[in-house]
C-alpha cells in the first residue's frame, strides 16, 4: 500500500511516497549540504525514540553534495514535525 504525505511548510515543500508492504525502506526526510544540521536532527529524532541515518552523499576531494536524514516510513510524519520544532527553535 502507498500513501503520499505532503509538508507544504517546508521549504522546498516536501512530498514523500511511503511504501508501507515493505518497512525495510527508509524515507528521505531532509537534506543539507552541512553535516552538524543533520546531526542535530538525527539527535533530536532519536531523543524522541525515531531511529534516523544520515546519507553522506558529499564529495570527499570536491567537498560538494549534500547530506541526507532518513527515517522509517511509519516515523515521517512525526520526524516532519519534530524538525519543524527544532529549526523553528
């Protein structure tokens, strides 16, 4: 079963596409190019007892690309807000 999630408060506004038959897919939450901003994210997801990994997808010799946190499907909406809260914070 799929089920599309739209965040409009995000900026870019975020649409996500969970597959719920199969929960060993993890979901892209956020990116950023800066590594300590996902790390307080990841922080603050597993606080509230989310389990969150960050995607290094940065060029090591070049240092461009991003950094990207992902969360279980059944997690999103809860991680959604609860990075809301902390960069409103």
């Amino acid at each position: 079963m799929y089920v599309w999630v739209f965040h409009l408060l995000l900026e870019p506004p975020l649409i996500i596409k969970i597959n719920y038959g199969m929960s060993s897919e993890w979901v892209k939450i956020y990116e950023s190019s800066d590594l300590y901003r996902a790390e307080i994210y990841k922080g603050g997801l597993e606080a509230e007892g989310i389990e969150a990994v960050i995607m290094n997808k940065k060029d090591s010799a070049y240092l461009f690309g991003r950094m990207e946190l992902y969360v279980q499907p059944e997690d999103v909406i809860k991680a959604i807000h609860l990075i809301n809260t902390i960069e409103q914070s």
